[in-house]
C-alpha cells in the first residue's frame, strides 16, 4: 500500500486501542494491543505520518531510532538494592529507569498530555545485545522493569533487508506480535504532500514527466545509487535558499541530495530549462495581467512537457499567495476569542495590557506545550508565533501617550484583517488572469482539466476558493466535471 493507506490504517488502528469501556479501561487490554510494523524502504515518509497522525489525534509523539540504542539506554542500568523476605536481607539486581521510557514520563509532564504514541524506527536493526530483549517489549511493552505508560500507543518502523545490510530479520514468533503494514513508494501520494509542503515547482513538474526518477533504488560499482522522497524533499529547501541568495543551483549541490548521475544530470538541466520558461513567458506579467500574444502563442505551440512546466510555474505563484493568505486567516481566528475577551475585561475595569501580556503568555505557554508533546505542524508553529509577535506589537504600542486602551488593540486587529483582504484581492487578481492565460493558451487541452484539478485538491486553494470564491473556477469545474474525475486524472493524462 502506499504511505497515505497506511497512515489511514495506523490512524485507525491508534483510535481503536485508546477506546474506554464505561469504567474507564481499555477496550483492547494493552497486553493484547499488537504494537504497529510499518516496513518499507528508506525515506518514503514513515517518520513524517506519524508526526501528521499524533497532531491529528492530538496525542503526545516520542520518536527514536532504536540504531543508537545499546542494551543499557533502552533497558536501563543494573544497581543493587537490599530487599527483605521473610525477615532475611538479600542484595537484589534493579535497573534504573529506561531512557526511552524515562522521555515519555518527561513528555507527559511537559506537554500535559497523558496519551501518546511511541515511535520506534530501525527496530530491526537493534544491536545484536539488545535484540533479545525486544521480543519481550513488544509483547508486554516493557523496557528491563519498566512498561510504556498505558495509554501510549507503540509503533514501529524498519527497512526490508534490501536497503539495509544491519537488518535483522524477525521470526514468526515476533511477527506474531505485531500489525505488519508493508509500505511502497508511491509519487502521487507524496505529490499530495510535496504541493501542501511547498516543494520547489520546478521539482514537481519534472517528476510529473519523470515519475520514474521519483523513488530510486540500485546497486552500483561504487556502491549504493539512490533517490528517496526525503531527498527531493531536503534539495527542495536548500534550492529556495539558493535562490533567495543568488547562488547558482548546479549538479554538485544537487548531487548532494540525490545519488544517482543520470537523474542529477536531467533535474539540474531541467531546472535550468524552467527559470528559462519562467523568464521568456514572462510569468509575473501574466498573473499581473498583462497577457502577450507572444506568451499565447508560443503556448499553443509548445511541447505537452513545456506547457506542463509552464502550468506549473503560474500554479505555484498563485498558490503561494493563497497558503499565505489562509495562513494570514488562521493566525486571525485564533486572535479572536482571545481579543473578544480582554474588550471584555477592559470594560469591567481590567488593565488592557495586562491582558494582552496574559494572552501572549498563554499562546507562549500552549506554544511550548505542542512543542512538548513532538505533535506540531511547521504551519501551526507559524500561527502561534504569529499571534505572539502580534500581541507583543500591541503591548509596545500601549506603552504610547497616544494610546486609547482596548481601541488601540481594536485598530491593530483591523490593520492585519485589511493586509489580509487586500492579498486576498491581489491572489484573487492573480487567480483571474491564470484562467483568462490558461483559458487563450491552452483552448480545450488538458492543461485546463490539470489546473483545475489542482486547485481542487491542494488544501489551500480549495480553502482560499471556499472563502473568497471564484467565477473562472467555478465555470471551469462544471464545466471539465472535475469532481467527478479529479481521482483518476494523473492516470488519464500522464499514462501513470
């Protein structure tokens, strides 16, 4: 199955073990709760769903890789203890806590949450003394003398002995303990992701072409040749960067994530190929409106593959506008309930700053306890630390001579929501002239059915459009039926 089945079943598989009967117990007793085997090869994202489910369930999260672990840390260590049977002293074997589940005691203090999920990678690469010990972890969940808390759900990941000489395979005594869910490689899955994450464009409309080249796995001459998802991933950050900074983006840098010459050699000029199309279509002009004739006609001409980058570079403006303007939304609605509530008190005679001071610390202190927890998306972080920088400006401002209590507050709210009206209109301005380009360049083609698909299922801009509409899309939807074959697009298109 791919990565996002999975995700499902484990997600499922978690709420069945936390459900309670009426008095409080689990209706699968822990001893009975098979812990999760999630086998698959090497950087598909078996870390990253486990992250997405614990903040979906809003459970804690503790994450190890069971490769750095000798018997000692996971098991814990030996010391005497003087114990008394039967009126005699006897010196005793104990073993102090076990680090991995001395954190997750230490994660529940931190973050408040009581249930979690406690992920352990590589778990078939343990060393070769702590390998006995597993077995009896994963049937009873305990380190040396010390159980995983109840309500901490175990699960675990490893590679097949394929990608991995230090794997150990298990018996069918083990594996009789465990959910086994084998995991493949699956781009259409991750292209979910990679869109949602804002991976680099150009990477995506090249493994649109070359889906081949998306998951790659063989043995060389001088060793190992391969290409994970976390390596697009990891180059993907590391060209924004580059270009934020002016710095050519070339085969050695490129070479650095993905380790195989022939799909370094084709992304790197393809790379070059898509800033060229950003420069000659002139891309920024186009959302701004101002549609050549040129840029029309060049489309129409063009190869699938050039029009297909082309979609893509104009796409990908456009959605980040709209993932900044929902973002902006998201950081306002949390502001709400908080600010509704210090008018509130300011009217009842409370010291306004003193309430935002208080606001700030609470978003701090929720802030630090997700953190806490290992169950906080990259966006979730950026609206809490929004709102603090937010109500930070605001207590400054209070400081001034000039400042009117609650309606300074009031005003700064205001200024924020009119920023994010305003780059709404401008996304959706944006937006506009993508369909009259799409619509002149394009005609009848595919690319329309491609766009529209897209918009449709990137999480942003169906949230941008569900909140500030948008005629052209919506012509364009019943038109093409898109929701009726959004599903299979991929496969109709581009021969998946």
């Amino acid at each position: 199955m791919n990565i996002n089945q999975a995700k499902e079943y484990i997600k499922n598989d978690i709420s069945m073990y936390l459900k309670k009967d009426e008095f409080g117990d689990y209706r699968i007793p822990v001893v009975r709760q098979r812990p999760v085997f999630l086998l698959g090869a090497p950087g598909i994202g078996k870390t990253a769903i486990m992250e997405q489910i614990a903040e979906e369930l809003n459970l804690a999260l503790v994450s190890y890789s069971m490769t750095h672990h000798t018997r000692q840390s996971a098991l814990g260590l030996p010391f005497i203890k003087q114990k008394n049977y039967e009126g005699m002293g006897y010196d005793v074997s104990e073993y102090t806590m076990s680090e991995i589940i001395a954190t997750i005691y230490d994660t529940m203090e931190q973050s408040g949450v009581k249930e979690g999920i406690l992920f352990l990678d590589e778990i078939n690469c343990v060393s070769e003394t702590l390998a006995p010990s597993m077995l009896q972890f994963l049937q009873y969940k305990v380190f040396g003398r010390h159980k995983v808390p109840e309500g901490w759900v175990v699960v675990t990941a490893g590679n097949p002995p394929l990608y991995n000489k230090s794997v150990r395979e298990f018996d069918v005594v083990t594996l009789d303990r465990l959910k086994v869910i084998e995991v493949e490689a699956d781009y259409d899955t991750w292209r979910k992701y990679a869109v949602e994450r804002s991976v680099h464009p150009s990477i995506i409309s090249f493994l649109d072409i070359k889906k081949d080249f998306f998951y790659h796995m063989e043995t060389v001459a001088g060793g190992r040749s391969y290409v994970t998802a976390r390596g697009w991933e990891d180059v993907s950050e590391m060209i924004k960067l580059y270009e934020e900074d002016g710095l050519a983006v070339d085969e050695t840098l490129v070479g650095q994530y993905l380790r195989n010459d022939k799909i370094v050699k084709e992304f790197t000029a393809y790379y070059d190929l898509f800033n060229r199309y950003k420069n000659d279509y002139r891309v920024d002009a186009i959302l701004a409106g101002d549609i050549s004739d040129t840029a029309v006609e060049r489309a129409k001409k063009a190869s699938f593959d050039e029009r297909l980058s082309l979609l893509s570079l104009l796409t990908d403006k456009v959605e980040t506008d709209m993932k900044e303007t929902v973002t902006r939304s998201d950081f306002l609605k949390l502001l709400m309930p908080g600010l509704k509530s210090i008018k509130e008190k300011s009217e009842a005679g409370e010291s306004v700053k003193d309430e935002v001071i208080k606001l700030s610390g609470a978003y701090e202190n929720g802030l630090k306890s997700r953190e806490a927890a290992g169950a906080l998306s990259r966006e979730e972080k950026k609206k809490y630390k929004r709102a603090i920088v937010f109500l930070e400006k605001v207590s400054k401002e209070l400081d001034s001579p000039e400042a009117k209590g609650f309606d300074t507050v009031n005003a700064a709210f205001d200024a924020e929501v009119a920023a994010m009206r305003e780059l709404s209109v401008k996304t959706g301005n944006k937006l506009k002239n993508l369909f009259a380009y799409a619509e002149k360049a394009f005609e009848d083609g595919n690319e329309l059915l491609i766009l529209v698909t897209e918009l449709t299922v990137n999480t942003y801009s169906a949230e941008f459009i569900s909140m500030f509409k948008s005629e052209e899309y919506t012509r364009l939807s019943e038109l093409l039926m898109v929701s009726q074959r959004a599903g299979d697009l991929k496969e109709e298109i581009l021969g998946a």
